[in-house]
C-alpha cells in the first residue's frame, strides 16, 4: 500500500491547480517572504520548485522547533538600497544582500533552458513550453530581459571627495593624464620700469622705436636719449633749441642712423655711432609727427596733412611730395615688402598707397581709401608672416581693431576693444598681436590672431598707453605711457623646446649642405 501513497502524493505535486500542502516551507522562500512585503507566487513555478526541492526538505530540529535567529544589528547610518546591497556609512565597499533576488524567477528560467534543450514528453513539448512561457510573461513582464542572480542596479558610487589611496599602488587610473597646458606663461608685471621726465602727453606724435641694434631711442620734449638696453647705458644723442620740441623718431633697417621729426617742419638725419648731425630735410610746412623708412627712402607725414618722400641718398632730397589727408598724418608705416605704405589721420581716414615700379617711394594717389573707423587712425601695423594684411586702431570715439588684406581691398575682421586704441604691434615669435590703450582702461591686450581671443591683459600704466615699440629679439614689448614711465613686458619669450627644435634643424640643414658640396 506504501506505494500507492507515494504515487498519490507524486500525483498531487505535479497538479497545476491546487496549492502545495505537504512538507515544510523551503528555506529561501521564508527569506523571500520576510525581505519583501509582496511576493510573486506562480503556480506552475511552485509546482516546479517543490518536485526539486521536495527531496531534500528542511531538517527539522529537536522537537520540531527552528532556532531563533540571532538578530542582526543595523548600523545607525546603513542603509538598504533598492538594489539589494547594503552600503555602510563610511562608503568604502559594497556588501551585496540576495535577499531581494527573485528565485522563483530564476529557478523557472533555468528550468526553462532546461527543458528546450531536451524536450522530453507532452509537458515539455515546445508548444507546451511557450504557453508557459507566456504565462509568465502575463504575470511577471519581461523575463528574458532578467539575468539569473544579479543586482537590478549598479553598486552605488562613492561620495565625492573619496579616494582610495591604494588604488595608485596597484592599478591604472582610467582617466585621462593632464595634458601639458598649450598656453605659456605671461608675467602680468613689467620686468623693468623706466622714468621718461617731460615725455609729452600728445596722441599723435611717435615718441619711441628701438634700433635692430638693440638701442632704444625716446624723446622727452626737445631733447632725444639714447638707452642701450644690453648695459643699460644711457645717453643724450641733441637737444633742440627754443620752443622747438621732438614730434617722431625712426631707426634705419640697419640701425646706424635715426630720423627725426621736429614741431618747425623740418626732418633731421643723425648719425648715431658718431652722434653728429648728417642733414636737415625740409619740405613741410607744419610739425612732423609720423617718419616711416623704405630702404633708402624716408617717408614723413605732418599736420598739413602732406606726405614727403625723402630720398637720402640725392641733394634734391624730395622726390614726392602729395596732399595725402586732410588733417595732420599721425600714423605712417610701410609694408615689410616694401609694396604698399600706410597712412593715418586725424580726418578718421586709412589710405592704402602702392609703391612706384622700380622705385621706393609711393606713388601720389591711393588704391584704398577706408573711412569705416570713426576717429583719428594713429595706430596702424602690418602683419610680419603676412605681408600684406595691415591691422589699424581708432581713436576714443572708435576704440575698434580693423584687419585689412591690402591686396583686394577687403576688411578682415573687426574687434571692439572697448577703450582708445593708441598703439598696435605684431609678435614676431607668435601669431599674436599687441595692443596699447588709452581712455578708459590705460593697459596692454595681448590678442591672438586671427580668432581675436584675449590672451592676456597687462595693467600697470596709470595714464594712457601712448607709444609701443619691439625688442630686436622679439621677446619683449616696451610701453611708454603718459605717467611719464617706460615699462618692459616679456610677452613674447620663446619656448624652449621650439627654438632647440629650431637650432637642430639648422644644424642639420647645414650638416647637409656641406655633404653636398
């Protein structure tokens, strides 16, 4: 008869209707059910589970009772999370917690492939299993999405601030190493700061330039110092007589004589390894405030608004003289090419002149003549790698940064600086450009070009910056302001890495072309 009874009960545990009554609760599913306040009860699952697990039921203790478990004390700060993972206060691990894992689930998926892989009888036909599998799809959504023992979530992440400072011994750090910074370093204080008594506070004279022999030339009033800027050393090269004063300066290419323009209409040529006058050029009729040099040509413009060309070199020295602007001329330079000859006035006018063919002079009419600033163009500088892209400021009612291509016509680009543009000046190191500003700022902009990003901004001058001249090595940009100070910027000191990269290749090229001969 005992086997009658195990078939009876084999027969009732495999019905799909009626709840399982025999034998004790499993293990997990009292876990489960005090985890989770509601529990996913799947008949076909229960039937499943108990045919597995009813061969090895649940031991009982002495006298069928359970030992109590001892309860587990909770850190004040611990919390249980969503995912089923407990983080402790100090947030320096994850402890997984399984007791919000759904076995059912788990256990009728692994029944699941089970039975697709070897389909047995009629209740593990395919038809049969897709039925069943539908079935629990209805009752507990998308199942083949679900990984059997796995966390719904991630382990949380740690607390900003926290490190592991082991992590640096043994492992690789995912990310990114500092790159080196692109930008170099700008000393925002003048490195040298020079008094300049009596330096006239006038927009448009051109009171400084230095010689490509490293001697920085300065007017104060009537009189004319020299400053060797490799010892130090300075010198008186004249003083003018009266009530006559110094109104521009201009070195020659080779840095062997200097021009000057004089409030008497006269231009005088000084001979400076001598310091002794070699002639005086007349040809104006007003004060000369702008001197430009092309080769053996000089170029003066004055407050007539006449441009002179001089030829040095002849007796007639005048060689071309035009009415070039309707105020005085306070911005003259030539192109480094030698091909065209930027003119800027106080009539808020920037003419564009071409050079006579064969000749260093320019010829007498303009082949542009732009009228978008909107007042005086005193600062006017041409581009060193382009030859022919020409950078001009306006006054204070302006305070814009133009960029021309002189050779067909067009204007660049256009930049408000939001202060009187005094003075312009190209790095020769850098594809950057300087700028000296009046009213209201009285400071240095370094820009980039041709994005026009400020790089820097250099304060220190407590009155307009009137006046900006270039070391011959580049590297540094001398300011000359109306508080009667000469200030020294390195703006433009070379990389390192750059100019050895420099000297190698000219060493190789020069390897090279002593193999060749």
């Amino acid at each position: 008869m005992s086997q009658f009874a195990f078939m009876n009960d084999l027969k009732t545990c495999l019905k799909m209707d009626d709840p399982i009554t025999n034998g004790s609760v499993p293990r997990w599913q009292k876990k489960a059910l005090e985890s989770s306040s509601s529990s996913i009860n799947i008949s076909l699952n229960a039937s499943k589970t108990k045919a597995s697990t009813s061969l090895k039921p649940k031991t009982p203790t002495k006298n069928n009772i359970t030992p109590k478990k001892t309860p587990k004390k909770t850190p004040k700060k611990s919390s249980a999370n969503r995912c089923g993972a407990t983080t402790p206060s100090a947030s320096d691990r994850f402890i997984p917690n399984r007791s919000a894992t759904d076995f059912e689930l788990n256990h009728f998926k692994m029944i699941q492939q089970q039975q697709q892989k070897q389909p047995t009888d009629e209740l593990t036909s395919p038809s049969q299993i897709e039925k069943q599998r539908v079935m629990a799809g209805n009752l507990c959504g998308d199942i083949d999405n679900k990984r059997v023992l796995s966390f719904q979530t991630k382990a949380p992440p740690p607390p900003e601030g926290h490190q592991n400072s082991l992590k640096v011994v043994y492992s690789h750090s995912k990310t990114t190493p500092c790159l080196k910074s692109s930008s170099r370093y700008i000393p925002q204080t003048p490195d040298r700061i020079l008094d300049a008594p009596d330096i006239m506070d006038d927009y448009y004279l051109n009171l400084i330039d230095w010689s490509s022999t490293n001697m920085l030339a300065v007017a104060l009033n009537s009189s004319v110092y020299f400053w060797n800027a490799g010892t130090g050393a300075i010198e008186q090269l004249l003083t003018l007589e009266g009530s006559d004063y110094v109104c521009s300066l201009a070195w020659t290419q080779d840095g062997a004589h200097l021009a000057v323009g004089t409030s008497m209409s006269t231009t005088q040529l000084w001979d400076c390894t001598t310091l002794r006058r070699l002639r005086v050029m007349d040809g104006h009729v007003a004060r000369v405030c702008s001197l430009s040099w092309n080769q053996y040509v000089l170029s003066s413009g004055s407050r007539s608004g006449h441009i002179v060309h001089h030829d040095v070199r002849q007796r007639d020295h005048a060689v071309a003289t035009f009415a070039a602007h309707s105020q005085e001329v306070c911005g003259l330079k030539w192109s480094p090419d030698g091909r065209y000859l930027a003119s800027g006035a106080n009539d808020n006018v920037l003419n564009i002149w071409p050079s006579v063919p064969g000749q260093m002079y320019s010829e007498g009419q303009p082949i542009y003549s732009f009228s978008q600033h909107q007042a005086a163009v005193k600062a006017v500088a041409w581009c060193p790698w382009q030859p022919s892209v020409l950078a001009s400021g306006g006054g204070t009612a302006d305070r814009c940064i133009r960029f021309w291509n002189c050779n067909t016509g067009v204007c660049l680009n256009t930049v408000d600086t939001k202060s009187q543009v005094c003075a312009l000046l190209w790095s020769t190191t850098y594809k950057e450009i300087v700028s000296g500003h009046g009213y209201a700022n009285n400071q240095l902009i370094l820009w980039k070009y041709p994005t026009m990003n400020k790089i820097a901004e250099l304060s220190g001058h407590t009155a307009r910056v009137l006046h900006l001249s270039m070391s011959p090595d580049g590297s540094t940009v001398l300011s000359a302001g109306a508080d009667e100070t000469l200030r020294l910027w390195k703006c433009f000191i070379p990389d390192p890495a750059k100019k050895k990269e420099t000297t190698e290749t000219k060493v190789a090229t020069s390897i090279l072309q002593g193999l060749l001969r």
